[in-house]
C-alpha cells in the first residue's frame, strides 16, 4: 500500500482543563511587584477579563467614559464586543497620560504601543513568588471571582 488511508484521520485533542487563578493576597503581591507601565495593563485584565492581545490593542477611540464601556473590536473569535468599566478601571484609564499623537492607551513614552508584555510580566511574578501561572489566567481569575461572588 503506498498511501496510509489513516494518515489523514485527525485524533480528538486532549481538552485543556487547566485553571488556575490567583487569589486575593496574590493579586495584591502581584501588583504590588509589577512596574508602573504593567500595573494598570494588569489591573485591566483582572477586572475585566479582556485578553492580552486585546488589551495591549485597545485605542483611546475604543474608550467611552459618558456610558464606560469598552469597545473591543479585534477579538479571537472575530465577533466585537462591549464591556462595562467598573470603578476601579474606569479610574485606572483616567489616570493614564495620553501620549500626543498616539492613538493606543498603553504604549511606550515614544507612542509606539507595547508588542509584548511577557518580560515585565515574568519579572513581576517571580518578585510576588507566583508559580505555575499565565497572563491568561488573569483572564481566568477575574471569571472565577464573579462565580465566587455568584455571578452567573
């Protein structure tokens, strides 16, 4: 037989069921040890659970702090959406100076927008003593508080 008719046959992938998520003291240890550029980028993430990507994205345009929503429109799954900004995020992106003729909320002095964050990241994690942990799972964390706090 020259051609293996099983080659094509795709095997199910083994669903991810890691979750891991941080609890109040370590939140507090992590921000506590992120740099001054990395805590309000964090302190998005954990309370809005928007991903990394989309948040580094976000444009001052995506902003609307009459009704305080945020606009995400480059999503993964390609479907925009709006989320609500709840005080303490709302203060947070207040409180960020607006670089002239930049168009990003999180971006260099020079206005050019942050292309990763996995460097500060790690730096702030390893000075918290967090282990076995993701910036995704700041996504996690702020999903798995609602469900303590019983929001469905």
């Amino acid at each position: 037989m020259k051609n293996n008719p099983g080659k094509k046959v795709k095997l199910p992938r083994e669903k991810n069921t890691r979750l891991r998520y941080l609890e109040e003291e370590e939140i507090k240890k992590l921000y506590d040890a992120c740099a001054e550029h990395l805590k309000p980028i964090v302190i998005v993430a954990l309370n809005t659970g928007m991903r990394k990507e989309e948040i580094l994205s976000l444009r001052w345009k995506d902003l609307d702090y009459r009704i305080r929503t945020i606009s995400i429109l480059d999503t993964k799954n390609g479907e925009s959406r709006e989320l609500p900004m709840n005080d303490i995020v709302y203060r947070t992106l207040l409180a960020i100076r607006k670089i002239p003729d930049s168009s990003w909320v999180f971006c260099k002095k020079n206005g050019e927008r942050y292309g990763n964050v996995r460097k500060a990241f790690e730096g702030a994690k390893k000075r918290a003593g967090i282990v076995d942990f993701r910036f995704h799972d700041l996504r996690h964390t702020f999903a798995s508080h609602l469900v303590m706090a019983g929001v469905d």
